[in-house]
C-alpha cells in the first residue's frame, strides 16, 4: 500500500511528465521541415493538332525502393547514392498523378523514374506506370546495376526484357496522344541507333504532328546548354555519325514540333529548330514539373 507521500510524488512525477509531453508535441512538429507543395509550370506549345490538349510532363523522379530480393552487391550500391532530397521522388510522384487526375490529363515521364535497376525499384515503376496509365520512356539509371554503370548500348542487354513490358520507346516506338505521334526513343546514354532512326522515318510517314520524348536533352549550337548539361557528363558523345545525323534530320523535320527531355534536373526551353521547342522538364524529386498545353 503507498504512503501519501509517495501518492503525492506520483501525482506530482505524473503532472510534470504530462506537462513536459504537453510541452514537446509542438516542438516535435517543428523538427519536421515542410514538405513543399508540387510546383507546376505552365506553359503553352503550339503543335497542329485540332483540338487543344495537356499533358503534365514530369522526370527524374529516381525512386529508390530496394528489398530482400535484391543481393548485398545492390544493397551497397543503393547505399552509395543516397542523397538527401531523392528520397521525395516517390511523395512528389503521387502528388503528380494526382494533379494530372483531377485535370484529366495524361502524365509522360521522361526517364530516370528510378536510381537504379533493383528488383523492387523495376517491379513499383512497373505497376505505377501501369495502373496510373504513364507515358514513360528510360533514362540512364532504369539500366544502372551497379557501380560499374558502364555507358555503351551493351551494359542495357540485361536489363531491357525487365522494362519492355511498360516502358514504351524501348528503344523505340509511337504513341498516339490527342491527335499527334509522341515517338518515345531510347538515348538514356545520349546517343541514338540506326533501328531509332528507322523508326523515326515510319512515324514520319503517318503525316500527324510529332512530339519527341526522351531522356536526354538534344542539344544544339543555338541553345543555351552546354554538351556537358546536354549529354551528360560520362563520355556521351553526339560526335557519332547515327546520332548526329540523328539530329539533324529532326531539325529539319517540319512535322516534329516540340520535344520533351529530363536528366539534367533543371527546366529549360527553347528553340530546337525552325518548327520545333525543347522542353525539359525540372526534377520531379524536387517538385517540379511542367504542365504543357498544346495548341492548334
Ligand atoms: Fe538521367
């Protein structure tokens, strides 16, 4: 049985504690930064089509999921790239779907939807991209294993069976959206293949406004990005004969009126050619995204 001192004390000991918790829960909600809201640029493209339509372009929302499932050598590398910030690729993604459900309007995500190829990072991609209906091309990390992460077409073999299911331009191929061909294409390593350009070509044919989606930005003397910001920092060379060419025949292209492009983590736009705007899109880890009305 307890003295009344010792009941006191209890009474006394449970007030403080209950006034200190008092106290704290605000404090507590202040150790927490904000998380700032989806940031949404608009902008308006002129593209031929009959009817007006919009998209909410998006990239690089490098989500980092990883599980038992993937081995030790997967688990370090993860480890490797943690960056603070990245972790809000997968919040910002879903505030995305929702801003994009609540307009009707289609999402198309240029590339980098993961850091790196792990099992549970491909399989969530893979069902977002399929129950939420993106449009969804490949950047350079949905082909990165580990930290060898060589650039050269031969390091995706493993790794393209795993994305063809869900992502289209891989490494080519036409999506029809509100009239117009968005013709996805694989340059996640900055370069492209004849098998692309062919494609290209039987696009072309179809006689409808062409919108380019890919990952990396096209670059061009007239724009203010250096080849560096443009094509990547790790060897990636427009220099070769197939992607140069590439490039200048989608210049020349009058059917092709705008491009869409990620992975340099910042929104640019500009002039691409005679006919033609490059859009690219900010990080979607940091909020941002872009939301394109194509005119008549
Ligand atoms: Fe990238």
């Amino acid at each position: 049985m307890k003295s009344d001192s010792q009941a006191a004390f209890g009474r006394r000991e449970f007030l403080r504690l209950a006034s200190l918790a008092a106290c704290s829960a605000p404090l507590r909600g202040l150790a927490y930064d904000p998380i700032p809201a989806l940031k949404v640029r608009k902008v308006s493209v002129p593209l031929g089509v009959a009817e007006p339509f919009s998209i909410l372009h998006v990239s690089d929302s490098h989500i980092a999921r990883i599980d038992s499932r993937d081995g030790e050598a997967t688990y370090a590398f993860a480890k490797s790239r943690s960056r603070k910030g990245r972790e809000l690729g997968e919040y910002y993604l879903g505030e995305a779907l929702h801003y994009a459900r609540a307009r009707g309007i289609k999402v198309v995500h240029t590339g980098d939807f993961m850091d790196f190829a792990s099992v549970a990072n491909i399989e969530h991609a893979a069902r977002r991209i399929r129950t939420d209906d993106i449009v969804a091309c490949v950047g350079n990390h949905e082909y990165w294993l580990d930290a060898g992460k060589k650039e050269v077409e031969s390091y995706k073999t493993a790794t393209i069976p795993k994305l063809k299911g869900e992502w289209k331009g891989v490494p080519a191929s036409a999506v029809r959206l509100g009239g117009a061909n968005f013709f996805m294409f694989d340059n996640s390593f900055g370069t492209v293949t004849e098998t692309i350009a062919a494609a290209f070509e039987e696009t072309v044919k179809e006689g409808l406004p062409i919108v380019l989606v890919c990952h990396v930005p096209l670059w061009t003397e007239d724009v203010g990005l250096n080849v560096d910001s443009s094509c990547g920092a790790l060897g990636r060379n427009l220099c070769d004969a197939v992607s140069s060419e590439f490039v200048e025949r989608v210049r020349r292209e009058s059917l092709v009126r705008a491009v869409l492009a990620g992975h340099i983590h910042g929104f640019h736009q500009f002039a691409f050619s005679d006919h033609a705007q490059e859009l690219v899109a900010g990080a979607l880890f940091n909020g941002d995204c872009t939301e394109i009305e194509f005119t008549k």
